[in-house]
C-alpha cells in the first residue's frame, strides 16, 4: 500500500483491472520476471529472508498450476477449471495459504496401506452429493495458523501404489473448515523482548501437523482425485516447480545477505575484521552471497516459453540453488559460529545491561558501547545457536525435500550430452 512502491507489489487483475498481489502475476516478459523478483525481495527483506512460507511461496505454486490447468483437466475438464477457478479466487480476494506435501513418519518401511490403520494417511473415506469426506493427517503445515487456506497437494518424491487412489488426492480447503485441526510445534517465541530475540520475536511462521477428522472437501475445490497416475507424477510433468524456486532463490539471495552483512558486523564489533583468517571466511560468504545472486539472474536472463505466452525462469539454472543450499547454509552458519566464538557462549541480556552491575561493564567492550554489542551478539546467538537458529538449520537443509535425492536427481535429469560430446570428440581425435 506504499504509493513509491504499488507499481512493484501490484499489478491490474486480468478480469477486473483491479489492483491484486504481483507474487500471483504469471510473467509474459523479462519485465515481469524483474517486477516479481523485486517483490519477492522487497517481502525477504522485512524478514531478512527468514520466513521460509511467506505467502509468495504458495501464491506462485498455485499459479503455475494453473498455467498447467489442462493437466489436471486431460481426463475429467473439471478439475482443470477447478485449479482455474481457485487460482483466480485467491488472486482477487488476496488470500494467504499454507500448504502440505507429506504424511506422518509412522512407519516409512510400508505403504501408508499397509500401516496399522489405513486412515492415518489422508485420504478419502466417502463421497457425498457435495464433495468427497476426507480422514487422516498431513504435515509440514508451515504458517498455518496465519493462514486464510490450506493447500494439499501430492509429494514431490513420495509415490502411491496403483491400488492405492484413495490416497490420490490434491484440493484447497479453508483452514476454518469443519474437522481440521492442527498440532503446533513449541514455539520458538518465548515472549521474550525485541532486544533479547531480535528474529522470534518478529518471525516465528509455525509448523503444524494438520489433522483431517471427516473434512468436507467441495466438489468444486478438488484437483486430482482418484488418479494415481496424475498424483504420482504432477511435479515431473507440471514444471512449476520452476517458478517456486525463483521464490526460493530470491529468499536465498536476501537470507545470504542477512548472514553476510551479519558476520562483517561481528568480526568488526569484536575487532576480528583484520586478522586474515577472517577475512577469508568473510570473502567466502561474500563469494556465496554473488553466486546465489547470479543463479537469480542467469535464471531470468535464460527464460523459457510456458503455456499461455508466459515465460518461466530457466528451471535447471535455479535448481542448482535448490541443490546446493542446503550445504551452502550450514557452512555460513559454521562461520558465524568462528567469528563470534566464546562471545556467542556468554550473551548478555538486556536486564543485565539495565541492571546493578550496569555501570561495570563498559570497560569491557570495544569504546564502551555495550548495548550495541549486545544486541549484535543476542542476534548472532539466535542465528547459529539459539531454537529459532537450530530450526532454521534443519529447514534450510529440508526446505526443498530430501537434499541427497535432489542432488542424485540433478545427475539423472540433466542434459548431459553436451558435456560428455567434449569429452568424446577428445577421444575420436586421438
């Protein structure tokens, strides 16, 4: 609503020329990829890129679904103008959605058929006049509790047997629908102050379990339903996936920031910033932040062609980032960790530095400014050490699925040719 910035986090609605969320734009040009882009990096910049499941995240899954409509449509045309339909509902009315891809860990060594009880996997029970009755649980519901819908949709990896279609299953539902209920983790926000837990405070997003216990699904919300050829293989024919990891990449590039821009502030605050060992690691995360920044762009610059004249960041050029984040991150984090060493130990709080003894500690930080430093490394502990950072570090390594299938996938998917036809024109020439 900032009228300097509405022509970037808005743009004119295709059926009623009113103003609605860029992060739900289907890009034509260059110009829309750059327009989504800043918007997407203007929403990561008031979280420092540290809500993994800010809206933009779903808003742009379900528009390139809906780009794909005609996939879910090839055999029944109403689940294509169902997913249509959906798509431009949130659109216009600015909705917020969570959404989940997985079932409960029960016992991963069977099918969810053959567990104990097979309606601990969500799937369907029985069908009525206004839609199919759903029972058992989902997760990873991140953000769920701020959520206006939730969106369920098939895994990226996990596949169903043929006799299982039950379980074949892809709709979106309001999270105030009769029979849902979620399971929320412990917080990471202990309402403690702003000072003390700079990112909990601001940025808990919550994780939830969400329970189906005889959920009403509308006829007219459902997507796929029955197929499990269609469940089984959405996101290896429905290349969307391109489009949510320029999200990704764009959260990335601004969280790499963040991290950056916090280990300089830390090696110079404790006056590390000089020694070279530092100053290497500091070169290595800057060297990180300018190639995240460069797979945005390349990926932009070498756009494809998608369904209704849109255009679609180039997917194998993101999926580096997909893969190689998550090692990326951990690595950034062991930094942090060099840098503020025993500091990072023995943190401070605010009621120490308002406290009786306030006026002794001067003389022990660099020019006396005690509640700078602090506070700076009351944000690095939150960073690398504290409930909130040690979550960030397993989201970061899960964000994208399992990172060892990922990156096995990048060798089974990717077109090789050129790379081994230089290898073996060597070889033909002698």
């Amino acid at each position: 609503h900032e009228a300097d910035r509405s022509a970037i986090m808005t743009y004119e609605s295709p059926s009623t020329g009113d103003p609605v969320g860029t992060s739900f734009i289907i890009p034509k040009s260059p110009e829309d990829l750059l327009k989504r882009r800043r918007m997407m990096q203007y929403w990561a910049e008031h979280t420092c890129g540290m809500m993994g499941r800010s809206p933009d995240f779903v808003n742009i899954n379900m528009m390139g679904f809906a780009l794909w409509h005609e996939y879910f449509g090839e055999k029944e045309p109403v689940y294509g103008d169902n997913i249509r339909n959906y798509y431009d509902y949130i659109r216009e009315n600015d909705l917020c959605l969570t959404h989940t891809l997985v079932s409960p860990q029960i016992d991963r060594s069977k099918p969810p058929s053959e567990w104990p009880d097979p309606c601990l996997m969500l799937g369907v029970v029985k069908e009525t006049d206004a839609g199919i009755i759903v029972r058992g649980a989902r997760m990873l519901a991140t953000l769920a509790p701020m959520s206006d819908e939730i969106a369920v949709y098939p895994s990226t990896v996990k596949r169903l047997e043929p006799h299982e279609s039950r379980y074949a299953v892809m709709f979106s539902i309001p999270i105030a629908t009769p029979g849902l209920s979620f399971i929320c983790r412990e917080p990471l926000d202990h309402g403690g102050t702003r000072f003390d837990h700079p990112l909990a405070s601001r940025f808990e997003e919550m994780d939830c379990m969400a329970i189906f216990n005889d959920v009403l699904v509308p006829w007219e919300r459902l997507f796929i339903y029955g197929d499990v050829d269609k469940h089984n293989l959405l996101f290896a024919t429905v290349p969307t996936l391109g489009h949510v990891a320029h999200q990704m990449g764009v959260k990335n590039m601004v969280k790499t920031a963040f991290l950056t821009g916090l280990a300089c502030e830390l090696a110079e605050c404790l006056g590390k910033h000089t020694e070279l060992h530092i100053q290497e690691m500091l070169g290595e995360m800057i060297s990180y932040l300018e190639m995240v920044k460069a797979v945005v762009i390349a990926a932009e610059a070498q756009a494809v062609p998608g369904p209704q004249d849109s255009l679609m960041p180039d997917r194998d050029t993101l999926f580096t980032m997909r893969t190689l984040y998550p090692r990326l991150y951990p690595r950034m984090i062991e930094i942090l960790r060099t840098i503020g060493g025993a500091d990072l130990v023995m943190t401070l709080s605010r009621a120490d530095i308002q406290g009786p003894l306030a006026s002794r500690l001067a003389p022990y930080f660099k020019e006396g400014n005690v509640e700078r430093h602090v506070h700076l490394t009351r944000l690095a502990w939150e960073v690398v050490g504290d409930n909130f950072g040690s979550r960030q570090l397993l989201y970061e390594r899960l964000y994208a699925g399992d990172p060892i299938r990922n990156m096995a996938g990048r060798y089974l998917s990717y077109d090789k040719s050129h790379c081994q036809a230089l290898v073996q024109r060597l070889l033909d020439n002698g």
